[in-house]
C-alpha cells in the first residue's frame, strides 16, 4: 500500500515560533528579566535585500531546508509572494518541510518576499492599464533577488514563483511576460478579472507563444469566489494560443474559500505527480534509476530521499534480505554521509546480524550528528 502523507496545515503561530528571535519578558514571581526558552518551532529567519530597481529594501522571509548546513545538496527554490502574511509563510515552511520529510516531494529552500505596502502593488493601474510597477517587480527578480539568492544559497536551477490573490495575478502576468524566468507558476485565486485585456493580449503575443523550454501555470481557486466564469475565459484563450512545451492546469475547488488553504499541497503533488511512487521502487537499482529520470525530467540532480532509502532498507530487514540491506545503507550513507536516520537504519541492521557493539557505534554517530535524537536514543535503550 502506498504510504501517502498528505499535509493540509493550517497555522495560528506567533511570531515568536515562525522567526527565532531572542526575548526577554518580566517574569512575575521573581520580579525579574529572564530570557525566554527558545522557540519549540522555527520556520524562517529575516532578511533583506535593497534594490535599486525599486528604490527600497524588501524585507525577506527565507526558510531553508532541516539538513541544509550539514548536507551538500543543491535545493530547488520556491519564492512566495507576500510572506508578511506569517501564518500562510508558516504554512508553506511546514508544508514543504513535513511532504520533503516523507519522501513526497524534493526537499526546497523557501524565499518570501514580504509586500508591506499591500499586494494590490503588483497589478496594472485599472485606470490606463500601467503596468510600470509590475514590470518592475519582474526585473528586480530578475535582475537582483534571484542573483543574490543564488549566490547566497546552494540552489539547483529550478525555481517555482507562487503567488495568492493579487500576487496570484502578477504570477501569471510574470509567466506571460518572461517565462523562462520561473520553471512553475502557482497562481492561487488570481485576480485574473481585473485587467483581463493585459493578459489576454500577451497570450496571443507575448513571449509565451514562442516558447520551446517545459514549463507549467497551475491555477487553483473556488467555486465561491466568482471566479468560474472568468476563469473559463483565460483558459480557452491560453489552451487556444499555448505552445506544445507549455502545461496548463487549473482546479475549481468546492466551498473553499478566496485563497483556499489546500492549494499549495495541491499544488505540490501536481508538480512532482510521480516523485514516490513507493511500491514499485522495491530494489536498490529501481530507486537510482526512478531519481535519475526525474533528474532528467526536471533539469537538476534530485537524489533519492533518505526516507525513501531508510524505508527500503527496513523492509529488507524485515524481510530478512539482510546483505541487500547491507547495500542499501552503505550506498545510502555514501549519498548522506551525515544522515542520522540512515545510522539508526545500520544499526537496526547490526543489531539483526548480533553485532551489537557495531549497532551501539550507529546509534551513538545518529546522537553525535543530533544529541536530542530520540529515535536513536530509543534504539541504543534496548541495547
């Protein structure tokens, strides 16, 4: 039976648990300053970039993935639109962490650009259809965000821009004016109603139409937002003038709302439609050659998750196959050298072949790479 994680999160966290920051508060029995526990969560750090294209600093969120200062892998990144929406950035952070966790996703670096003045900024004028601000914006990315990004980050050459409501708008508008900028767009709820001419005109004459790269627009919103009918517009003149490289996909949902919450899961495993598909990598060698072809497919080097890797190795233990699970995690271990699941996983299988001065060594390498380890803890008990 496929293992199947599907996250839909919905966060109601504090500032404090989203983006660590050190406190002090007065505690009240001792009549005192004290500094306050560390946060349980940490979704994100705070950042900045000043640019010169808009003549302002842009305030940042920036998520990286759990392993990122301890690995070497290059990450995928996706940048959303409007993060000092905390909850919604929270949700993504948690999202992208728990699905690349279970194995459902690539593990991603996450980039929010906070819109402080509003995200009705990213639309033309209504009034003469100016769209001097916008292009702005897709210049700056362009131009600023996406080169310090790159420089700052160890990210692969994919990128993902995901945008809600009016940023779902300048998703599209971005798609249709530089499509090679971005390898996805997710528009969720886009205000597509409120410049239509803009966008259908660069449908049929923009840059889109003579694209030859794969690229894709997933489009989501509800079928209480008044959106059906114009939605339904956009799509036949896009499915009319698209090119073959071009994949157009775009979901009504039922009763959920402007921006519904389940979009960017939905999202996800549109993208990566086939990234786990877990009964059939049952050996060692189907799992190197499923994450090659996806490495082919999406133009960077996607390594087989270490969930993918542990849960393999365990049904050969298991299954008694104990030399198979013996080659598993040593090429598991070549591949993550600092994976402490991984040594839970080769302890596990030292443990089963009576070896349990080796099982010991696992578990305690598990602890030294994470002291507060627990699983690793629980196994070196029963030892």
């Amino acid at each position: 039976m496929k293992r199947t994680k599907l996250l839909i999160l919905t966060c109601a966290l504090f500032l404090s648990t989203v983006f660590a920051q050190e406190k002090t508060e007065k505690d009240p029995d001792a009549s005192r300053l004290t500094k306050q526990s560390e946060p349980a969560v940490t979704l994100g750090k705070i950042s900045s970039l000043h640019s010169k294209v808009l003549d302002k600093k842009i305030p940042l969120s920036i998520h990286l993935p759990e392993n990122y200062d301890s690995s070497k892998k290059t990450y995928p990144v996706l940048y959303m639109l409007g993060s000092d929406y905390r909850s919604r950035f929270a949700m993504l952070a948690s999202t992208i962490g728990y699905m690349g966790d279970g194995g459902q996703i690539p593990e991603m670096i996450l980039i929010g650009i906070d819109l402080p003045d509003g995200n009705s900024i990213l639309l033309p004028k209504r009034e003469n259809q100016d769209t001097t601000i916008p292009d702005n914006y897709i210049n700056f990315f362009e131009t600023e965000l996406i080169p310090y990004v790159d420089n700052k980050y160890r990210t692969a050459r994919f990128r993902i821009l995901f945008g809600g409501s009016n940023s779902g708008f300048f998703t599209v508008y971005t798609l249709l004016n530089n499509p090679l900028l971005f390898n996805s767009y997710f528009a969720s709820s886009p205000s597509i109603m409120v410049v239509p001419d803009v966008l259908q005109q660069k449908i049929k004459s923009g840059p889109l139409k003579t694209l030859t790269e794969n690229r894709t627009l997933h489009i989501i919103y509800s079928d209480d937002e008044g959106m059906t009918e114009i939605a339904s517009e956009f799509s036949s003149v896009v499915e009319k003038h698209k090119p073959q490289s071009f994949t157009y996909k775009v979901d009504e949902l039922v009763n959920q709302g402007h921006v519904p919450a389940t979009d960017f899961t939905k999202f996800l495993l549109a993208l990566y439609p086939d990234y786990n598909p877990y009964e059939k990598l049952d050996t060692l060698d189907k799992v190197i050659q499923h994450f090659e072809m996806l490495s082919k497919r999406y133009g960077y080097e996607i390594q087989p998750p270490i969930s993918v890797l542990m849960d393999l190795g365990f049904d050969m233990i298991s299954s008694k196959n104990l030399d198979v699970a013996e080659e598993i995690y040593q090429y598991s271990l070549e591949v993550y050298p600092e994976g402490k699941l991984l040594y839970v996983g080769m302890g596990i299988l030292r443990k089963k072949q009576g070896k349990h001065e080796n099982a010991k060594a696992m578990f305690e390498k598990a602890l030294a790479i994470d002291p507060d380890f627990s699983l690793a803890k629980r196994w070196l008990q029963r030892l």
